[in-house]
C-alpha cells in the first residue's frame, strides 16, 4: 500500500537559485560591429536631399511658387548659356534608336556604367532588327555589369519589336507613342524628344529634382511637378538647353553631399539657407 504523504513527511523544498546575473553583452568582431558613423553620414544624406518644407507645404496647398523673380531665372540661364554654350549628355549613342536604348538602360544606374556596356553592344547591334536577331539572352551577357539588366533586356527586345511592328523600325518623334513602348516613361520620353529630335522638353531625373527644390527654382513633391513648374519658369530660348545645363550642374556642383557652392556660378541667386560658403562673383565660370 502507497504510503500517504502528508505535511509532515513530505520532503523539504529545495532552496531557490540566486537570481542569475545578466550575461555580459557579447563584444562583435570590428568587422561585424554596428557602423554608427555610416548611419550617421546617410541620415544626413536623407536631410540634405529633402525638400525644403516650406516647398513642400506650397505644393500641398496647391500653390504654383519659385522663390526667384523673372530676372533671376533669366540671369542664371544667360550665365549658363555663357558657360557652356553647347551642353551635351553623357550618354553615348549615334541615333535615336541607340538614344532610347540607352536611356532604358540608365535606369537606375550611372551613364559612365552604361557607357562601357553599350559601346561593345552598339557594334553588333545598333539596330531594331539587330537586337532582336541577337536576342534576349545574349543581350543580356552584353548588359549583366548595369543594374536590373534581366528586366532591361526584355524591354529593349520588347521595345525594339514595337518599333518594328508599329512604327518602321524607327523611333517615333511622339511622346505618346514613346511612353507606349516597355521601359520608357515621360523622363525617358523628355530625354529623346529634346537629344534626339530637338524639342524643348525638361526630363527631371534626381539631380533635377534635389536642384530645383534644393534652390528653390522650380520646387515640387514629384518629379512631374518639379518639371511643370520649370516649364513656367524656364525662358522660352533657354528651354532646348535646360535640361542638360540642369543636369550637369545638380551632377558636379549642387551634388546630394557636399554641395560645390564655392564653384557654383548661380550661388548668389540660390535660396538655399545652407550654403556651404559664400557666393563667388556673380557670373564666375564653373
């Protein structure tokens, strides 16, 4: 028979445990330890390429603003126009067809990128009908070094069969009939219309956009707004060229970081409250 246990012969507890201390924090090897000063470099990345707020605010309102009069705008423009009377892009091509092309391939990645892939491809196919003959899958040995290169190259053989089906072989001089074609948007679109065909059209890509909000020329919260509102403010007999002179300056002089202020030659007329030194002489060449 089971003996009963009762109070008096049940075994004594068992003392409780000292509390465990706390392990100490395991250190990381310096490779893998937590980078604090890079955070810190790309938050201050994120400040400098915000919108000021007050741009910001207008826009939402609904507001049409650009903190400079008609004669700012025309003294920046004349003085790009004296510095560099015949701006170019960077992007190496020798015809529309090659233009668009490499316009798709800029996506997200540097002309300097795509220029050392599109040179050995341009040789063998500089052509819609060539590069749909050479193919999805070799195109893509020929474009693997750029950026998101599987979904270019199943635009560029796309688009290179439009073109074929719809429109000759040829690149169309219509901004609707671009947009239509895989891979191209309105930038892209605004880019061939005014390298290839002349228009005066402002395609805003980044250095567009950080430039016109950062010195209050053309602000906006999209891209779309920032072209619209240069397209207002922009002279008429500047427009063929703005966009490029826009774009190499917000490239080399109104960079993300470290902006170049002491070799900007609008810097006297930017409404940027930290600018990193004061103003050249109004008109110094860059």
């Amino acid at each position: 028979m089971a003996r009963r246990t009762t109070r008096r012969n049940r075994a004594p507890a068992r003392p409780r445990a000292a509390a465990r201390k706390p392990r100490p924090a395991k250190k990381l090897p310096p490779s893998k330890a937590r980078p604090v000063k890079k955070a810190t470099r790309l938050a201050t990345t994120a400040r400098v390429r915000r919108p000021p707020k007050a741009a910001m605010a207008a826009v939402a309102a609904g507001k049409i603003m650009s903190a400079w009069t008609a004669d700012e705008v025309e003294t920046a423009f004349r003085r790009f126009a004296a510095a560099n009377p015949d701006p170019r892009g960077e992007l190496k091509h020798v015809d529309p067809y090659t233009l668009l092309v490499a316009v798709v391939l800029s996506a997200q990645a540097t002309d300097a990128g795509v220029n050392k892939a599109t040179g050995p491809l341009f040789a063998v196919a500089s052509t819609p009908a060539a590069m749909v003959a050479l193919g999805e899958e070799k195109l893509r040995d020929y474009i693997k070094t750029i950026g998101l290169f599987n979904t270019k190259a199943k635009n560029v053989i796309a688009l290179s069969q439009q073109l074929l089906d719809r429109h000759g072989g040829k690149v169309p001089r219509d901004r609707e009939a671009l947009e239509e074609l895989p891979g191209v948007g309105r930038k892209s679109a605004n880019v061939v219309l005014n390298t290839a065909f002349g228009e005066p059209t402002i395609a805003v890509d980044t250095h567009i956009f950080r430039l016109g909000n950062r010195t209050g020329l053309a602000p906006g919260l999209t891209p779309f707004e920032v072209e619209v509102k240069l397209n207002q403010v922009v002279p008429e007999r500047y427009k063929i060229h703005a966009h490029h002179w826009l774009i190499l300056h917000g490239r080399y002089i109104c960079k993300a970081t470290k902006p170049a202020c002491d070799r900007c030659i609008i810097a006297d007329l930017c409404k940027w409250p930290e600018k990193t030194a004061d103003a050249p002489p109004p008109g110094t060449a860059v």
